[in-house]
C-alpha cells in the first residue's frame, strides 16, 4: 500500500463494518477496489471465488480484472475464481443456475431493446392500436417499474392516470409473451435474480455463501432493483465495501437514484464514510472550476477536489456567430494546439450534450483530413433493419438458431402472436427440437386453429423455399433481394416509423449489407457458397466492429457528455454552452438543473491539462434562427480562471500569423 494515500489506505483496510468511499473525480477509486481485492485475498485469507466486485460496463469490469491479476501476479498470488462482472452478467449467472424455478426452459434467450421493442409493438399493435412512439414509452415505463421491482399487477394497481393503466395492461401480456418466448429483457437480469431470492431461500442462502464480500463501483447509477440485489446479497453479515460520487450522478433519466447513497446510512447504522478528495488527473485551476460548478447543488456528503499538480493555464471559453462556425473554430484551435506541443490526436476530445451537435464538427474534420472516432455511436450491425435481415439470413442457414427465429416470425407481422409462440414453444420444449422443426410436426397441428396453423406452416413452407433457391440458382444477393421484396420489407418499415423518408434510410442501410455481402462473395473467388458461410462472415464483421469502437488507433474522440463519464484526455473542448443546450431546454422547463450541473461538472473533470468552452451567439433550430445565450454554468465558475474571447477580443499579431499560416499548410496537405 505504499502508494496509496491516507485515505485510500484507510479505505482498503477498512472491514469491521460496512464502508462507502465517496470517491471524487479522478481520486483513484479504482486503484482502491483492486488494492481492496488483493488486501482480502493476501491478508484477510479469503478465497478469491468468495469476493465479487461488481461495476456497471464491460470495459470497466475487464479492466479492474486484469490490474487485480497484475497486482496478485506480481506477489507471486493468483485470483482465479475471483467474480469481476457487470450488473447485469452477475444477475444472468445467477439466472443460468436457478432458471428453471422461474419457470424458464434451458437455452433461454435475452432480449435486447430493440427486441423487447419489437414484442410490445406486436402487442400493442393487435390489441392496443399504438403507434411506434406510443410503443416506445410504453417500453420505457415497464422499464422504470421492472427497475422499481414493480410486477404487473403491482403497477396496476398504482397507476396513476390513464397511460399507465394501458401501459399495465400491455405490461401483463409482455410478460406472458416473454415467457411463452422463454426470453428476458435486459431489466430481468436484476429483476429476476432479485426474486429468486426473495422467493427461495435455498437460493439466497447459496449466493450468501458464495459472494462473502461485495465490492460495488459507481454505487450513484444504481437503480432501486439493483440496490435490493445488493442488499439481498450482502444479508446481515454486512461484508459490503460501496464507491461511488453524488456528483457524478448523471442516469436519472434510466433509474439511477444517487439517493442510494443516502439510504446506505439508513440501512447500516454502522456506516463508515471514506473521502478521497486528493484528485491525480488535472491541474488545479480546472479543479477549481469544477468545484465552484457543483457548489451550487445541495450535497449528501460535502467534498473538495483538490491536486498537486500545478496550477495550469485560464480555462478558454471561446464565443463564435453560430454552429457553423463553432465547428471549425474548435477544429482549428485543436489542430493549432497540436502543431504547437507534442501531442498526438488521441490527447484530444469533443464533448457536447447531445448527439446532434457532431455533424457539423465531423464535416469539418472530414475535411481538414483528421482522424476521429464517436464513442458511442451505433455499430451499422446493432441496427435493428440490419439486425432483422440478420437473423433471416442465420435462420436460413441454421433452422435450430430459435432466437433468430423468434426476430423474424412476426416481422413484418404475419397475425402469429405471443399465444401461438407460447404453444410452440411449450412444444419444441416437450419434444427437445427447435421452434423452426416444431412448425412442422403433425402434433403441433392438432393444438392450433385452423386459420393459424396455415399461417405458420405457409411461414415456415417459404423459408424453406428461400434456402431451395439459393441451392438452385447459386445467386445468394439475388435471392436476398426477391425474399425482402416478398415480405414487402419497405411497406413494415414505414409501417413501425410512420415516416416514408426514415424508412427509406434504413433500406439504404438494407442496400449497403447486400452490397457488402455481393463484395465478400466476390473477394472469396467463389470459395464461400454456402448461405451459412456468409451468415458467420458477417457475424464476426459485427464482432470486429465492435472490437474496433474498443481499440481506436491515433483519433480525436467525439462523444456526449454522457459517454465521456469515466475517461479522460489531456485536452477537452465542450461544445454548446449556452442555455437550452447546457443546461438543456426540458431540464429548465422541469426545473431539473441539478442534474444538468453534474453533467457539466462530469465534462469539466475529464480534462487534464486543458479545458476550452465554445458557445455561439445564434443557432438554427427547426430552420429558424435564434439568439443563444452563454449557458449559467458559466457564471458560477471564478472569474478569475475563465478568459473569454470572441471576434472582437484583441489577437496577438504572432498568435494570429501562426493560425493563419497553420490553417493554410493544412489545406496545401489536403490538395496535394
């Protein structure tokens, strides 16, 4: 522990009771959880399958994996069997043990939101006349109740107006449909292990003995359900070390309540609180206005953010005409930066509230030829167009992929509902074959009406039809062309969008995955003929994709302010910081600020050496121009660290020669 400051040591060695470390920004939390790890596993002599450690993404789990695994290989230890995971992977290898007393069959699906999306659409569709958008909040507040432990009936009989007695309703043949699928939506990864355990303690009493010491990360996003597991989890004993930040509280809008911090002193009277405060990611003055920003909220527990590494340069906050210019004015300032230090691209991030605002910034990085990558952004396989010829294409090749099965057999809606899918599910269950097989047993005929056993054997008859014809003709594209035309694919996408020019976008999408798989049949010199050939090419394209959003090369990071939570770059620039932007429009109407501010003071506390603000003095919104003005988070920085400049502040004569001249060398690269 010789590198740990007092507190984190004082929070590593801490275990006669339960412990929260209200950890700051950039305070080194994570260097306390895997400190923690090793501390329990070397001194404590506890087995490393008896601690789980528990964060809420991938990236963050796999990361404290390996410097746990580093740190113990370094003493000569090991960690095997030690438990690092995401909510939502703990709650579905809690699941996979125990399924069956949900009632859930082996090989049970998950369902992502779209998927989910796609049930409630058929739902509502039949019985609820719903269009997309009325579908989508639908989705949204069985959601919240799912995150709220709310079951059907529950919220029924809570429901407050007229919305959420019909989203009840649709809520209670979600449910059945869910099962009769032998699926769960994401929300059920917590939800479901939460009632096992209140429902069977055999269960709860396993787990108890498995995990005898929790560590949580970001304990701020936990939802109600996710606090239930983790009480359930911890039980009497109490074992329960919790990191996280009210600050940095920025998920209301998906559950997070940072009021679980609060609740841990109500429900462990004997609490200990650690602070980390010393802050080892960025120059004082940055600090400084980060902690002047987030003054003005009212705080659970009071901190001050403080660093020894220097005091830094005055933040910039640059004021420009209008988005256009904004865009390339922060373009130009970040290439005159690079060429003035030693950098390289990836030093650098773009920060804006909301996903819109990058599009002018990526044309002009287009065009001044730089390097950038969006976190974030949507993976052309994650599409849900993608995603539905996707799963035709693996059902024809494999008629066993079930999941891919239920994508496809009411898209576009063929009037084969949740009920139909629950008896032959049921039936592929008792008989141990797939639902595709099951479509075409004699035994199944005799549990359906007439009118839906046509539908389904006609279904499953022109599936088979669609793999006959690529055996036949040899022409893969070709087919995939006649059998989206067949299912007029057009005519359902406009039908789910209720706009013909966002469907026409998203056949392009449709027109780019033929034409990719047209160019892999041709790249293979006519090696891969087989349809199940393509399906894994492509699989494994998607894959790769999203490997590559993981492991960027040299790049400028655009991202919301959301996505930047968690990571840090040398030099940040936040676009947009004028009022209806930052803070945003709907947070003042719902005088909703507070959240705003730790949004704003979650993109202050990323930079490390240098911090710049652009605003713009009008925007175009609905094609109308408007006058912006500078947001109020401004002004509750200190003066004193803020220099503000427009076109009328007076330019050093050099500085503006070496722009000039910067900007020109860069356009001669681009024509050469």
């Amino acid at each position: 522990m010789q590198d740990l400051n007092t507190p984190q040591r004082e929070a590593v060695k801490h275990l006669g009771s339960p412990l929260l470390v209200l950890a700051g920004a950039g305070s080194g939390k994570t260097r306390v959880i895997t400190r923690k790890i090793a501390y329990l596993i070397e001194q404590c002599d506890m087995m490393p399958r008896n601690i789980a450690a528990v964060t809420f993404t991938n990236k963050a789990a796999r990361e404290m994996k390996s410097r746990v695994a580093e740190l113990m290989n370094q003493r000569g230890s090991n960690s095997r069997g030690l438990l690092v995971s995401t909510f939502h992977n703990l709650g579905l290898t809690i699941l996979r043990r125990d399924f069956a007393l949900l009632g859930y069959r082996p090989g049970f699906s998950i369902f992502d939101a779209q998927d989910s999306l796609a049930v409630l659409r058929d739902i509502m569709g039949q019985d609820f006349a719903a269009d997309s958008d009325h579908a989508s909040r639908c989705q949204w507040q069985i959601s919240e109740w799912k995150n709220d432990l709310k079951l059907p009936d529950q919220a029924a009989s809570q429901a407050e107006d007229a919305d959420q007695v019909a989203a009840a309703a649709v809520y209670v043949e979600y449910e059945k449909a869910l099962l009769a699928y032998n699926a769960v939506d994401f929300d059920d990864l917590i939800t479901k292990p939460v009632m096992l355990f209140q429902q069977h303690e055999k269960v709860l009493s396993y787990w108890q003995n498995r995990i005898r010491y929790l560590l949580v990360d970001e304990y701020q996003d936990t939802n109600g359900s996710q606090y239930a597991l983790v009480t359930l989890l911890v039980g009497k004993r109490g074992a329960l070390t919790v990191v996280g930040d009210d600050d940095q509280s920025v998920y209301s809008w998906r559950g997070a309540r940072p009021e679980n911090l609060l609740q841990l002193q109500a429900d462990y009277t004997d609490l200990k609180v650690v602070k980390l405060e010393q802050n080892y990611r960025s120059v004082s003055r940055i600090l400084r206005a980060a902690n002047a920003l987030i003054s003005h909220n009212p705080h659970i527990f009071e901190k001050k953010l403080w660093s020894d590494m220097g005091e830094g340069d005055p933040i910039r906050v640059i004021g420009c005409r209008n988005e256009d210019h904004e865009a390339e004015k922060v373009v130009t300032e970040l290439l005159f930066h690079k060429m003035k230090r030693p950098t390289e691209y990836k030093d650098y991030a773009i920060l804006y509230r909301g996903n819109h605002q990058s599009r002018p910034i990526e044309r002009i990085l287009r065009e001044m030829d730089v390097p950038y990558f969006i976190t974030g952004g949507q993976s052309f396989f994650a599409r849900s167009e993608i995603k539905d010829i996707m799963a035709y294409l693996r059902l024809v090749a494999n008629q066993d992929d079930d999941n891919a099965f239920l994508r496809v057999i009411n898209t576009p809606r063929r009037g084969i509902g949740p009920k139909t899918l629950q008896i032959l599910g049921n039936y592929a269950g008792e008989r141990e074959i797939s639902l595709f097989s099951a479509c075409f047993e004699m035994g199944l005929t005799t549990q359906l009406s007439t009118a839906v056993k046509t539908k389904v054997i006609e279904f499953s008859h022109w599936l088979v039809d669609i793999a006959d014809r690529v055996a036949r003709t040899g022409d893969l594209v070709d087919t995939l062309r006649d059998m989206i035309e067949e299912i007029n694919y057009r005519g359902w996408l406009e039908e789910v969008t209720g706009d013909p020019m966002q469907a026409e976008r998203r056949m392009e999408n449709i027109t780019e995955l033929l034409a990719w798989v047209e160019r892999l049949l041709k790249r293979e010199e006519g090696d891969m003929k087989e349809i199940g050939d393509i399906a894994a090419r492509l699989t494994l394209m998607d894959i790769m994709e999203r490997q590559a959003e993981e492991n960027q090369d040299d790049a400028v990071s655009l991202m919301t302010l959301h996505a930047a939570k968690g990571l840090e770059f040398p030099h940040v620039f936040i676009m947009g910081m004028e009022e209806e932007i930052l803070p945003h429009k709907t947070s003042i109407e719902e005088e909703n600020v507070e959240e705003e501010r730790r949004l704003a003071y979650v993109g202050v506390t990323r930079a490390q050496r240098s911090l710049t603000f652009m605003m713009a003095k009008s925007r175009k919104r609905y094609g109308e121009k408007v006058s912006c003005e500078p947001s109020r988070f401004l002004m509750e920085m200190p003066e004193q660290d803020l220099a503000w400049e427009t076109e009328k502040t007076p330019v050093d004569p050099v500085k503006r020669k070496e722009r000039g001249n910067m900007h020109l060398s860069k356009i001669r690269e681009m024509l050469k």
